[in-house]
C-alpha cells in the first residue's frame, strides 16, 4: 500500500482528478498495486502560502500587473515626427 500526500494551492476540480490519477499511475508503473495507491491533496488558498515574506496571491497580482503593463506598452503607438 502506498499514501502520498500532496499540499498544493487550490485548483479546479479536473485538474485535482488528473493530479490524482496521474500520481497513481506513476505508482503502479512501480510496482505498487493501484488498489492499494491512496492520494491525499492538502489544498491551500493562496493567501496562506507564501515565499520570501509575500503571499502567493500577492505575487501572482503583481504579475498579473506587470503582464497587463507590457501589453499596454506594446499597444501604445509610437510617438514619431
């Protein structure tokens, strides 16, 4: 019997069934009976979790920002005379 125990930050529920699926599949291609793999996913929200003192969602709006900044460069036209 194996148990793997997972802590990632909320997904959509297809992708938690692949993440699932795709770490029992692995198992089995190793021996381990696919009867016997139990997969536990310890969801956080991104407001719990953090790297370098900023909060996952913090970094991600920060990015978010800074993509939306780039396309509104590229979108600006040229000032020539």
């Amino acid at each position: 019997m194996a148990i793997v125990r997972v802590e990632i930050a909320k997904r959509p529920q297809e992708q938690r069934d692949a993440i699932i699926a795709g770490i029992t599949e692995v198992l089995v291609q190793n021996g381990a009976k696919r009867e016997g793999v139990q997969v536990l996913l310890y969801e956080l929200e991104m407001t719990c979790w953090g790297r370098g003192g900023v909060t996952f969602d913090q970094i991600k709006k920060q990015q978010e920002a800074e993509v939306a900044a780039q396309a509104k460069a590229k979108k600006k036209p040229s000032k020539r005379k």
